[in-house]
C-alpha cells in the first residue's frame, strides 16, 4: 500500500498523474507545498552529497539506491525527464528493440527480478511493465544472445550471438505469434561464427560479426569455412580424473580402468548392466569414442543417457561397412574389436551435463563389456582447481591439457549446487591484492577465440556482502598489450561474461596464453574471490584464403539469387527474405551482393564486424576489427544508393570499434571504441569517441575524447535535453582547454545541444553510473544500466529557491590523495552529533559541508571538511565564501588536513568560525575558533585565543543581542589561558574572554538558539553540579546556568538539534541518538514528550530540524498549526519511499522533500541553513520582552489609567454644576463634621452616574 501524501493539504500535496493512466512504467507526479521563504532571505541546503534533486514524482527516490554491483537495472522515462526505476537483472544488457508494445533484450543475464529468463532473452511490455522470458536455457544453449532484430511486418524477433540452437549456430527467430523460438531461414551459422549486430538495409537483414559460413553451406553453393575445429577437439580432452565411476553387473575388470584405453572391464556372462561417471562440474561433450572389447566379447548394442537431464542422447557415426554417416539413439551398436579399433560417437545436441551412463543392452561372445571410453568437447576448458584439469596418469598423452595456478591464502574448494570452484576469503584489506588466479590454457591452434570466464553464484555459498570486482586480464599473443576487464562477482545466479573475442596464439617455448583474474581496486575487507573456469571457444583459423572469386560477382545489391557458384562469407552476411522462400533449381539462395562481397574479398580473413547501423537518412555505417582494400581499417560507410563501399574521411580509424550509434536527429554516427584517431588525417581529438557527419562526409570529435577505451555509448535525455552516455573503461574526460575531468566510473554525458560535457556546464544536471543501452518508443525511453539522475550537480551544498527549487554552487569538490584524511563514501555518513563530538573516536568525514551563514545579503559562506576548487584552479579548505560566481576562502595551508568547520556566524564584516579547528597563522596557533575578514577575503588581523582541553570543539556560536558579547559553545575545558568549560563568552569590543559562571557547565553542546536578550537556550549532553540533562539555559542577568531535567526525561539520549515552535520551550521538535547511534525524533508539548520517528527504518541519521511557515495552510493539528511544516534533514530511511535527504511532516503525514546521491549511493543533508533563522519563542502574534520592558510598560499603563479616572471625575464634577449652577462652598468645615466619619454610601452615591453599583 502506498503512502498517504498529505491529504491534509489537498489539493497542495496530491499527486498528480502526468498521464491519464495509471501505468507502473509512467512517473507521477506529486506538488509541493508553498513555503513562506520572504522572511527567511536565502536558503541553503548543506551535507555530503554530489547532487541534490526536488522530490517531484513517486518513485524518485528509487534512483538515489546504490548500483555497485554491475549488473544492469531498467529504467523508464516519461517526458524525457522523469525517470523511475523498474527490474533488477543478474547480468548486463547487449542489445534491445521493440515490437508492437513490447520491449526486447538480451544479455548475459538470467533473471529480470523475479522472472526466470535462463535464455537471456526477454521483453517488457511497455504499458504494464510485466517480463516475459523467452524460451529457457534448453533453447538459447552454450552461449549469449548479442543481437536482436524486430521485424514488425512478419511479427519475427531475429536473435544473433556465439549460442547454440537447434545444432546450428549463432541465429535464432522468436515467433511473437506462437511464442517459441525457431531456426531461421538460412539455418543458421557455421560452428566458428559469431554474430554481434542485426540491422534491416534496403529490405534485406543483415548480420555482422565473426561469421566464416553459414550451417547448410549449400546455400553458398559450397562452404567456405577453414575453421580446425576437429584440430582442436583431438586435443580437448573431458577428464575424468575428478568423475566418480560406478558399475552395476560388473563380472571382472575394475569401472575406472577404462578410462585409459586398453584396459579391460567386463558384465557378468549373460546380463545386462551400466557404466557410469559423475562430476563435480558441467561440461558440454562434443564426442565420445568407445573401444570394445578385445577377443570375441564385447558390446553389441548400448543406450547412452546424460545427467542431469536424464535423457537419451541422439548420436551420429560413421558406419565403418558402409562408410555412411548413422544416427542412433535407443539402441546404438558397437562393431566388435575385429571391425574397428574404436568408434566416434558425436553428439547431435550439444547439451551441458555432469554425468554419463553406458546402459549396455545386448553383447557379442557371452558377455558385454569395454576396454575403453574417452570425452572430447569442443571448447578448451580450464578449471581453477588443478585436479579437474588433470588427466589420468596411465593416459600416454603427454601434453598439457590445461593448468591454473592460485596464489594468495585460504584457497578452499568448493561444491555448491553444480558449481565447482576455489573460494578464498581474507579479513585484512593487506591481504587481498595478494589473491590471484592464473589459467593456462591448452592452446594448440592459432586462430580467434572468444574467451569465456564463468562465475559461480554468492546466494549460494552466502558470499555476497564480500564479494566485489575482480580485474580479468587475458594474455593473448606474444608482445602485445593484454586485455583487461572489470566484472563482478555479486550476481545472484552463476553467471558467464565474454571477456575477449580475437585473435590468440599457441602455446610456444617463449609464451603460453593465460587468463589472470584478480581483485579490482579499492576492494574492503572482508574480501571473498572465487575462481571457477575458462572456456576458449574455437571460432576459426587465421589462415589465408586466396580464393577470392573475383569472377562470382553478380553485380548486385539487391536481394536476387544467383546461379550456383561459391559464395564466401567474411565478417558480414546479407540475408533476404524472399530469397529462401523462392529457391528455383540450379539456384543459391545467397547471392554475391555488394554486402557480402566486402566481406568476403575485400575484408581482412577474420574480419570482426562488431556494431552495424542504419543511418537516420538510410546509410549504412559498419565498425569492428578489420582492415580492408582501398577503405581503411575499421569502420566503414555504404551509402543506400552506391553499389559499394566508400572509404572514409582518414581511411579509417586506428583501432578497434566497439559500438556504433546513430543520432535520432542528423545523419551522424556516433563511433566508440579504443582508438586515438584517424588513419590519414590531421583532425585531433579522436580518443576513444568519434562522430562522423556521413552527409559531409567528416569527423568531428567530442572535444578531446576520453582517456579510456569506450565500451558502449547510448541516446539519452537529461532532463529533457538531447545527451549521449558514454560508457567504458576510462577515469576522465579531456576538455578543449587539454584539461581533464574525472569520471572515476567510466561514465561521461555529452550534451549534443550544447556541445559539452555535462560536467563542464553550469547549473546542469547530475547523471552518474553506467549505461549499456537504451531505446525509445512513442513519448517514453528505457534505460539498462545503472543510473542516478538528479535535478542539480552541485556537491556539498545548494542554494534553495523561493519555490524550494535548488540551484548549483559556482566551485567543484576535489580530494587530496596526499592528505590522510578519511574518504567520503556512501557508507561512511552520519549526522554529527553531541556523542561524537565528546570523544576522539569519530573522525569526520572529508568533502562534507556541514554549516552555512550568509553575509549581509552579499554572499553564502560554507563551512565544513573539504577541499573546493573555483573555475581559476584557487583552492580553500573547510570555509568558502560565495559572491555570484566569485569564490573565495581559506588557502589549503591554513587548516589541518583533519579539521573540520562545524558552525558559522557573521558579525559586521567577520565571519567567526567554529569547530574541530587546529591551524597556524602569523601570529600563532589557531585552535576551535578563528575570526575571517569579509573584506580581505583573508584571516583577521586579530584572533581570540583558542578553545582547548576535553575534545577542543566549538559547535555553536552566538551573539548575545544588542551587545558585544559572543557566546561560544561546544566542548572545551579552557579558552587561551582562562579555564571555562562548555560556554564561555568573549567580547568582541575589548578582545577577552569570560568565564560566566564559576560553578561551571559541564559537557557537550549541540546547538543554542536565544529566546530574549538575557536568556540563551541550549541542547547537547550536559552536566552540573553532578545532575545529567540534555537541555540547558545560560541567564544574563542573573549569571546562572539552568539545566531542563524535566525536558530530558524519556529520551533515549542526547540531544542533537531541536526547533522551537511555541511560546520559550513549551513546545519543540527535537533529534538525537540513543546508546545504540540510533537516531530519534520526538515532540514536546510543555507536558510530555511524543515520539514521532515510527516512518524512520534502521539506519537513519537525523542531522537537522526545522519549523517553517506555509504560505498555504493544512489543517491544523496538536503539533503544528495549520500554517507551519516541520522539515526533517539527514540521511533517511523513510517508509514506503526509501533513501531521502530531507522530508516534510505536517503533523500527521510524512512525504519527501529533498534526494541526494554521493559516491554509487545515496547522500545526507546535514542541515538546511537560511539567513534569517525562524524563531517561535512566542506563540503566533505575541513576542516576549525583556523584564525591565515589562516594568516601564506597566508603570505606563498604570499612570496612564490613572490620569484617566481623574479626567473622568472632573468631567463628572462639570456637567453637575452646569446643571445645578454655582453654589459657593462653605468657608469652614465645623470641628465636629471633622470628627465624624464619612458614611460609605456617601462616597459612591456620586458615582451612580458613571455605571458603578451600589454597596448596601
């Protein structure tokens, strides 16, 4: 059930949908309330965070969470601007495309959250969000899907990739009407080949990869293929050094010993029975050669079954009387040993199994039996433990079928679920760069590879929380650069990722090829690395062709068959439709077209075509790894109304191209790759990331590119503007200036409007992580990757607009790799409270903004533990002062790397500075606190002696009113040289300190706010005369200290902030930790405390309260009146929403006010700062005045009333003797009138007329 927002404040608060349906794939949106900001004056937002973003629409917070597992998300986006998070994947995303209102992908994936999808191939329905899996593991086999095309005429998805399908290779089609997959028309690819883009040109599909033929190579007329496979594998043995074998019948003759070839194992006479074997691992058997018996015994017919399927298997060989190729599958025969020394039995479907078993139904002589079994498989296969790559000794080959070698401690191995591997876990951060793995693979032929790592599940063996990334670096061929990855261990299933397709030499005396995987940088103890297998897949030799046929050409592009001749595939394959459904005798249904006669005589043998798309006006753009005649090397243009291919601006690219991207909007192509420029021309700036203008025919680059290789690059649209996310492995992006920005993530966003990089503008957006592809249909774009995106890249701090809307600061954040300071990371905030701040054991964070000021309406001053950096390279540690674009503050060499600022305040042109503070200047030693002078932009002429004894720390500063005097709190025993512990007050006129109070406050003070000029309230851990409270007051006029012990009764701990919103501190909202660091907030009503932090899960860090006033009022409720807010500041953990760093609480419901990111995770705000701080130390249209005040005012009324009733009485006395007319007064009152008392009817009878009752 979603939460409830402020229905209190409808329709304030309502949310709002953008759209008229109700879709889990479009955000809605929510409104805000209208805070009554002209009272405040400026506003900032403060904490440890690199972007801030206005909670605007449900789900928002959701892109906040911490992506740092790499493995891919799905995003949606509606607008091009609200982006909400959807399914999380186990793996990663290779290609996408759409089909009606479904959404298909593919990748080396297993799960889309809670769907099953083992085929990695699935799609989303774009209208309600549900997954489908397409078809399972028993129907994409021993590969990944890479590619994908939606034919939307023949409602077809074509599927290309390195898989296994219906025993052809490399293509599939899923029929979206019957909903399974099914072979293509052209039956698929030959074993070798590999497809890794799928596009639709002049009504012909075509395919561009590794492809050397395809699987019917009739259809070329005859097959071009020259791929070794049967070289390779002769030499790929299946061990069954780590099988357990086992027999039923057995009469003589020991089960295992047939594992090497001329042994002798027989059934007892007469009977049927089994032979079987067991592994602790899958492997994928190619064929299986069986040695019968010597003499007249032996094996007549057998069945072979496959665990743990439990199926029989269909098996092919070569009749040695016919010399025909025979299938079998219930019964297979066996020649006896006077026929044939052994036969090969090949596996029509390659299917994964760990066990085998001979079922042997019928024998020659008297009894069944063999003397020999052996297993190949067609990819080589290396295992992290030794045993498994061994061979049985008594084998008489002597070469190396593989090796891997494990340093480091506490390698153990593992068997878990199906998985076979070696687990090694460290505690010490000293010990992990000291883990390692190597594999040795048995590389006997020189040709391309595509390398395989495969990765065991952590659910499994419970690993997760410390497993992390490993760096894979694949040493390929001698004196050239390895290749190296990232990917990580952290997925919920077992996983497999290609790390390396290409070229790979043969074992030699001077190299041997390895796969050397080991621990990522910046990896935290405890530390779990697993190392499982390495699979190198045969994809073809190297070997030159020189048949090219140069007579074959038909002159066409078209998708016309030709007469039968040979037609060679290399690199591309042009496949049409009609072609195969109309094939006429004496005819191929492929034809020598221009596309597939670049590949296959233009094009270098083994070309790799990696990225092929069509242009927004119709051309068609190839990149990958290749070289070819008069074009150049790698990347390719054939425009649709040439019959050829053209070169080119430069020939070419000098290295490899990885991805290709056309622009929605212009006919330009976007290149991605590991290249630094063009073959044949002077254009600098081509690093890694390109654009070619295919209408003019020239590149242009992305300023200076990138320092990295690019491994995918995407449309996108940051908040609403056209942008392209480049993602790779890569630590900055080069400006035009030749200066470098960091992207430690690999991941950079180029505005195409702009013509910048997102990090290079003002006021932009903030978008971090990794994108692996995107694709839009009608008014929404899905994301796959891992992605934060929020309003405003503005780090530590964020001006707050009138309508709460945010702003960015004009400097960037840094580090100081030199400093030892701590590093800012997402797992290290937490609000500073008064426990921390009483003891040495809590170390700050660096790059944190903790408190702000504002400089008499000039300027933001920001304080905190940071290095900041303005557009001139200046850079200031802990105290920046912001003036419009201008930054100015404190030089590096003023602060200690480990002091922290921690509360500010302006007085005049000063700005005092309080906190963790330890420094030096010209005239000594700064310590807790230092005056800076607004109009040198430097360090005061003159500075107070420093704060010192207990932890040295001032936490708050104030300035009594209308006075000299500077009230300094925090935690502290002395000041320069008077002992004054906790508050002391120095006087900024005559430059002294004074100790207010000789019975001396004890403890820590966490905040203070003034409620009249004489009487200063207080927060924190406090003590005197031996009694404990968390409230405390300070009283001018009497000299006294004041502790609340009523206030600190039923909290769970010390108060770190509080906000008052009533008549003193009858009423407050107050924050604190309890024993445990958790934090709390409650509500104080002059009575009692209530808590109200039930909406806040474990592991929030409250850092900041606030009561603001509403321009639009809510109903009103015991805690807040109808025109008050209450905003809650920190790291939270809110019910029903998440990660958010600010909320708002009207008294009865909670929503989000404001979303940060720092690092791969979320961030916190550590306080909400304004320049005219709210103060309720009355109740709504009464103010408190100082008692001196409250006495002239009454003496003033009282005189007042007095000289009042005198008028009246006179008035009274005139009108009687208008009336009555003048009668003179007796001369003398007689001495016994005087004597007599006056009756007291008498003296009110002549006040009858003024209302006055009378007294009987």
């Amino acid at each position: 059930m979603r939460k409830r927002i402020f229905s209190s404040l409808a329709p304030l608060l309502l949310a709002s949908p953008v759209y008229g349906d109700q879709s889990p794939l479009v955000a809605q949106q929510v409104s805000l309330p209208s805070v009554n900001t002209d009272e405040l004056g400026g506003v900032v937002a403060v904490g440890q965070f690199d972007a801030i973003s206005v909670y605007q629409y449900e789900g928002e917070q959701n892109i906040t969470s911490s992506q740092s597992t790499g493995t891919d998300r799905i995003y949606s986006q509606t607008n091009e601007t609200y982006l909400l998070s959807q399914q999380q994947l186990d793996g990663n995303v290779f290609a996408t495309c759409t089909l009606g209102n479904s959404l298909f992908f593919s990748g080396n994936f297993s799960s889309v959250g809670t769907t099953n999808a083992s085929s990695g191939v699935a799609s989303l329905d774009m209208n309600s969000g549900q997954v489908t899996a397409l078809g399972s593991s028993d129907d994409i086999q021993n590969g990944l899907v890479r590619a994908l095309y939606c034919d939307s005429d023949k409602k077809l998805v074509y599927a290309g990739g390195d898989f296994t399908f219906n025993s052809t290779k490399g293509a599939a089609v899923w029929s979206t009407d019957d909903k399974k997959w099914d072979s293509p028309l052209f039956e698929g690819f030959s074993n070798s080949s590999v497809v890794n883009s799928i596009v639709k040109f002049n009504d012909s599909l075509i395919f561009g990869g590794l492809i050397t033929g395809l699987s019917n190579s009739s259809f070329l007329g005859k097959s071009n293929d020259n791929s070794s496979i049967e070289e390779i594998n002769q030499k790929q043995w299946v061990s069954f050094n780590a099988a357990t074998i086992s027999a039923e019948g057995t009469g003589s003759g020991d089960p295992s010993s047939i594992v090497c070839p001329g042994a002798s194992w027989q059934l007892t006479d007469g009977r049927q029975g089994t032979w079987r074997a067991d592994w602790p691992y899958k492997f994928t058997p190619s064929r299986m050669r069986l040695y019968n018996l010597q003499g007249d015994n032996g094996v007549k017919t057998f069945q072979f079954l496959a665990f743990p399927i439990n199926g029989i298997m269909n098996l092919t060989y070569t009749d040695p009387s016919t010399n025909k190729n025979v299938t079998c599958d219930q019964s297979c025969p066996l020649p006896s040993s006077s026929d044939a020394d052994y036969i090969d039995f090949y596996f029509v479907n390659q299917v994964a199994m760990d066990g085998i078993q001979l079922y042997l139904l019928d024998h020659y002589g008297s009894a069944a039996g063999l003397s020999g079994i052996e297993l190949f498989q067609d990819d080589l296969v290396t295992f992290a433990n030794q045993d498994y790559n061994k061979l049985p000794s008594c084998l008489s080959y002597n070469g190396d079928s593989g090796s891997a070698d494990l340093s480091g401690s506490g390698w153990t191995s593992m068997d878990v679920q199906g998985s076979a591997y070696m687990s090694s876990t460290v505690s010490s951060a000293g010990d992990i760069s000291g883990l390692e793995a190597t594999f040795h693979p048995n590389i006997t032929v020189k040709g391309n590879y595509s390398v395989i790592i495969y990765t065991p599940s952590c659910v499994a063996d419970g690993t997760c929380s410390s497993r992390g990334g490993v760096n894979v670096t694949v040493n390929y061929a001698k004196d050239k650069d390895p290749v190296s990855t990232i990917i990580y261990q952290t997925q919920d299933n077992e996983k497999y990722d290609t790390i390396y397709t290409g070229k790979v030499d043969p074992i030699k005396d001077d190299f041997k090829p390895s796969v050397v995987v080991k621990p990522a940088d910046g990896q935290n103890a405890p530390y779990n690395m697993v190392a499982e297998r390495v699979l190198f897949s045969f994809l073809n030799g190297v070997e030159d062709d020189d048949d090219d046929d140069d007579d074959d050409d038909d002159g066409s592009s078209s998708s016309n068959s030709t007469s039968s001749h040979r037609v060679k595939l290399n690199g591309l394959f042009e496949f049409s439709y009609d072609n195969f459904t109309k094939i006429s005798d004496g005819s191929i249904p492929v034809g020598n077209t221009t596309i597939n006669k670049f590949g296959g005589l233009s094009l270098d043998q083994g070309a790799d075509i990696r990225s092929i798309v069509v242009t927004k006006d119709g051309d068609l753009a190839i990149g990958g790894n290749f070289t070819a005649d008069k074009i150049g090397s790698n990347f390719a243009i054939l425009k649709k109304d040439d019959s050829s291919f053209s070169a080119v601006d430069g020939k070419g690219l000098n290295g490899i191209v990885n991805k290709l991207v056309p622009l929605s909007d212009s006919n330009v192509v976007v290149v991605a790759g590991k290249f630094s420029g063009a073959n044949e021309s002077s254009i600098s700036g081509l690093n890694n990331i390109a654009q070619y203008d295919v209408s003019g025919d020239k590149w242009k680059s992305f300023e200076e590119g990138v320092t990295g290789e690019v491994t995918s690059a995407a449309e996108m649209y940051v908040n609403g503007t056209h942008a392209l996310g480049v993602t790779g492995n890569f630590e900055s992006i080069k400006s035009s200036n030749s200066s470098t920005i960091d992207t430690p993530s690999g991941f950079g966003i180029w505005m195409l409007d702009a013509g910048k990089w997102i990090q290079e503008l003002a006021n932009s957006s903030y978008v971090s992580g990794r994108l692996s592809a995107s694709q839009t249909h009608d008014n929404s774009t899905f994301y796959f990757g891992s992605l934060q995106m929020l309003e405003v890249n503005s780090p530590g701090a964020a001006l707050v607009q009138s309508n709460m809307g945010l702003s960015s600061m004009p400097f960037r954040m840094i580090t100081d790799e030199s400093s030892n300071s701590s590093t800012s990371s997402a797992n290290q905030k937490r609000a500073v409270n008064a426990t921390d701040l009483g003891s040495n054991s809590s170390s700050p964070d660096t790059n944190t903004v903790y408190t702000a000021a504002f400089a008499n309406g000039t300027g933001t001053i920001l304080g905190g533990q940071f290095l900041a950096q303005n557009d001139g390279g200046d850079t200031f540690q802990n105290l920046v002062v912001v003036s419009d674009s201008n930054v100015n503050g404190l030089p590096q060499s003023i602060m200690s790397s480990d002091s922290v600022v921690y509360t500010l305040l302006v007085e005049d042109d000063q700005v005092v500075v309080g906190g963790r503070i330890e420094g030096r200047n010209s005239g000594g030693d700064l310590r807790g606190i230092l005056f800076y002078d607004l109009n040198t932009n430097n360090l005061s002429e003159t500075q107070p002696p420093g704060v010192s004894g207990d932890d040295g720390i001032v936490t708050s500063v104030a300035m009594r009113p209308n006075s000299n005097n500077l009230v300094v709190m925090g935690s502290f025993a002395q000041v320069g040289s008077l002992a004054c512990s906790t508050l002391c007050i120095y006087d900024m006129k005559s430059q002294r300190w004074t100790n207010p109070e000789s019975s001396g406050l004890k403890g820590t003070i966490s905040q203070s706010s003034f409620l009249n000029s004489s009487l200063v309230f207080f927060s924190g851990n406090l003590t005197l005369n031996n009694t404990d409270a968390y409230f405390g007051s300070y009283n001018f006029d009497t000299g006294e200290f004041k502790l609340y012990t009523d206030l600190s009764h039923s909290l769970p701990g010390p108060v770190n902030t509080f906000a008052l919103n009533g008549d003193g501190a009858e009423s407050m909202f107050a924050s604190g930790s309890d024993s445990s660091g958790k934090s709390y907030l409650a509500y104080w009503n002059d009575s009692n405390w209530t808590r109200i932090d039930n909406v806040f899960e474990d592991g929030t860090a409250i850092s900041d309260v606030k009561v603001l006033d509403l321009s639009q009022k809510h109903n009103s409720t015991s805690m807040l009146p109808k025109d008050q807010l209450l905003i809650v500041s920190g790291d939270l953990t809110l019910n029903d929403y998440g990660k958010v760093s600010s909320a708002m609480y009207d008294g009865d419901n909670w929503q989000p006010l404001y979303l940060t990111v720092s690092g791969s995770g979320s961030g916190m705000i550590h306080a909400l700062v304004s320049e005219n701080n709210p103060t309720f130390s009355s109740t709504k249209g009464d103010s408190h005045l100082a008692k001196g005040f409250v006495v002239l005012i009454s003496l003033a009324i009282a005189v007042g009333l007095t000289l009042l009733i005198v008028l009246l009485g006179l008035l009274v006395s005139y009108m009687r003797k208008k009336r009555m007319g003048y009668q003179p007064a007796p001369n003398r009152v007689s001495e016994v009138d005087m004597t007599q008392t006056v009756p007291p009817a008498s003296l009110f009878e002549e006040m009858g007329g003024l209302g006055a009752r009378k007294v009987s």
